[in-house]
C-alpha cells in the first residue's frame, strides 16, 4: 500500500504521469481495493475517523484514464466511464431493481439496496438497508444496520480532499427524505425524523436541558433529532431559518431494530 501510496501522491502532482501505465495500473488497484472493501477513503480510529486522502486522489485520477463505453443491462442501456458493481450473489447482497452501485464502491454482506444509488468510493457496511430513492454520495461511509429511509440524500465529496466525507455510524436511523451533506457525522443509534436537513453550518440545537446548546456537524450518539427553525434577522426583516433540534435520547424500548415512528412517539413527537 505505501508504494501505491507513493505512485498516486507523485501522479497528483505531476499529472502527466497518468499517461504511464504503471500509473494507471496503481490508480486502478486502488479502486478495486475500495471496491473489495479492503480500503476505504475513511477509517475510524482511536481519536474518531481519519480521512485517506490520497485514496481520494485515487478516485478523482480514475475518471479520466477511463474511457466511455456502452453499458448494457438486459433492455436497458447506460454510457458512462465507471462500470457498474457486479457479483452481488456471491456477495450476499440484496439488490432489488433499479439499484445501482458503481465499480469502486463498497457493499457488504446483507446489505439490501431498494431501487437506489451507492457512488465510487462509498463504504456501506453489513445489515445496512439503502432504501428506495436513497443515495449515498461518493466516499459516504455507512455503518453497519444502518436504515436509509426513502428518498435520503447522503453527500458526496470528493474534493476539496481535505474535507471529511458524510459518516453515518453504526445502528443509525435516517428518516425519509432526510440530507445530510458537507462532512456531517451522525453518531451510533441516532434517529434522524423525516425531512431534517443536515450541512456543515446547520445549526443544531439540544432542547432537551433548561437552555439549548448548540452544535455544528455533529449529531451525538444515540440523540433523536427533528427538523426545526429559529429566527434570524436580514436587512429585509426577520425570517425563520431551518435547523435541526434534539430533543432527546433514543431508549432501550426503542432500540435498534423498532421504528423510526415509536422512537419519535417516545418523546411525544406526531409523526
């Protein structure tokens, strides 16, 4: 790894390079490495999670030593540089028509994929469901037993290549239609209600104590979080903003396998 480490770090910068074959080779095996599982473009580690960015760089100089060609699935015909994964069988993969995933991305065993979109460079662990219409962005990392509910937008980065990628953590809940975007993590056993939209300045406010707090691209483990809005003043007058509120703790009743409804149906939350 430290030699395909040292071939994509010297094409990045000097990137006629990409025209050798060596180079292209390397860049190659690291997409089939990402696509195997065997690297991911983000790790967790003692102190939290840490970014490879050179794997990114990876990613980013597979797109133009590819060439376009036809793609072509029973009646259906797509054009495009990255092939699609194949193999799901002998994965254990679940993937009900239309999913698709790409080449380069991750999918572990007994993940079920509803009609839905895994990008390159995802990471989507065992027992996770990607629902239908949901999508997990280029180089998203996705837990394990993770629900992505319907219609979920999960960001993709890939540059700038100093930018953390969306993690959502083990045992996560995403309600349907839900963002979450720029680098945002959601912690282990959280519960996202429908339609809460997460980014890097969304303001995410604690209600849950006798004053809120407030924090930034970051929901806590096991926090149960609702949309919201607060006000803010413009030149043009006063507004509500959107924003997201916890207004509490997931509890054991609620635990891992029931529904997003009676964890929000907890806190006294009509869903």
């Amino acid at each position: 790894m430290e030699l395909l480490k040292e071939i994509i770090e010297k094409a990045w910068i000097q990137r006629e390079l990409l025209q050798e074959s060596y180079t292209q080779e390397a860049v190659r095996e690291v997409v089939a490495a990402l696509d195997t599982g065997e690297l991911r473009v983000a790790e967790p580690v003692a102190t939290g999670w840490q970014v490879n960015e050179w794997i990114k760089k990876a990613v980013v100089m597979y797109f133009p030593i590819q060439e376009m060609e036809t793609i072509e699935v029973g009646p259906f015909e797509f054009y495009d540089k990255i092939p699609l994964k194949t193999g799901y069988a002998q994965k254990g993969v679940r993937v009900v028509p239309h999913a698709i995933a790409r080449h380069g991305s991750y999918v572990a065993k007994g993940v079920i994929m509803m009609p839905s979109y895994v990008n390159i460079g995802a990471y989507v662990d065992s027992g996770s469901m990607v629902d239908t219409w949901a999508t997990v962005g280029s180089c998203a990392q996705i837990g394990k037993d993770v629900h992505l509910s319907g219609g979920v937008g999960i960001g993709g980065v890939l540059e700038p290549l100093q930018a953390a990628p969306v993690i959502i953590e083990d045992n996560a809940f995403i309600g349907s239609r839900c963002i979450v975007v720029e680098g945002v993590r959601v912690g282990k056993e959280a519960v996202l209600g429908a339609n809460v939209v997460l980014t890097a300045s969304t303001k995410i406010i604690d209600v849950t104590g006798n004053q809120p707090k407030e924090i930034k691209g970051y929901i806590p483990a096991r926090s149960v979080v609702i949309p919201g809005s607060y006000t803010k003043s413009f030149p043009a007058g006063d507004f509500q903003v959107p924003c997201a509120l916890i207004i509490g703790e997931r509890k054991e009743s609620t635990d891992k396998k029931t529904s997003l409804n009676d964890a929000l149906r907890t806190h006294n939350v009509a869903v």
